[in-house]
C-alpha cells in the first residue's frame, strides 16, 4: 500500500533466480539423472541486482512508483515482531538480510544456463 519495501540489506546485491529457471534445471537434470551424479549446481540468476535496482525495475514493469527503504536490523525486526511474526521467522529474515548487506548473495554461477540455456533477468521475471 506504501509503494515500498522495506530490507536492511544497503546496497548489497542479489542475484536472484527465477522459479522458471529452478523448474528448467531441475528438469534437465530428471530427463538424464546419470549425468549429474555427485555434481553440485548453484543456482543463480544471471545479474546481482541492488534492491534499489529491483525497486526500479518493479516500477517500471507495474507502472506504480516502488521505492526501497534501506533499515537498520533491528528496526527491521521490531517492524516484522509488531506484526507478529515468530521469532524463527525474524531471525531467520534479519539474517538473510545481513547475507544480502554483506555482498554474500552476489555471486552468478552459469549453472542454470549450462543445465537450461539462456536464464531469465529480474526484468524479464517481473514483466512476465
């Protein structure tokens, strides 16, 4: 209803995976289950994007202003404990906040486009 989201990631960027993407490779994966025995796949999408990026894409592809509004973490919690989400869940969403903060999330395998071809972009995702 604000036209926000509200994370304490900063400037911390992500590199978001569409569940298109995730089906493709998993997919790929069942057709030839030999192939890929012992292997591990990290699963990324194919650019880190900011979250003041994702605002802006999220705008542009809905036509309504979305802005990201950056908190410290401990505002973070006390906003998601007033509404009353457990404390498992708070942890858990202040902590991947912090993975994001910290650049942790940032990484692009080419996992997906080896496994799937040519991988969807956050834009692409939020047109759809």
């Amino acid at each position: 209803n604000e036209g926000a989201f509200y994370v304490a990631a900063g400037e911390g960027a992500t590199s978001y995976v569409s569940s298109h993407d995730v089906a493709a490779a998993a997919a790929a994966i069942l057709v030839e289950p030999a192939a890929h025995v012992g292997k591990t796949y990290e699963l990324t999408g194919p650019e880190a994007l900011t979250n003041p990026a994702v605002a802006a894409i999220i705008a542009a592809a809905t036509g309504k202003e979305v802005r990201y509004v950056d908190l410290p973490p401990e505002k973070l919690r006390a906003g998601m404990e007033a509404q009353g989400m457990p404390g498992w869940v708070l942890d858990g969403m202040v902590g991947l906040a912090n993975v994001k903060a910290q650049g942790w999330a940032a990484q692009v395998s080419p996992h997906v486009q080896e496994l799937a071809g040519e991988s969807e972009t956050f834009a692409a995702f939020a047109a759809r």
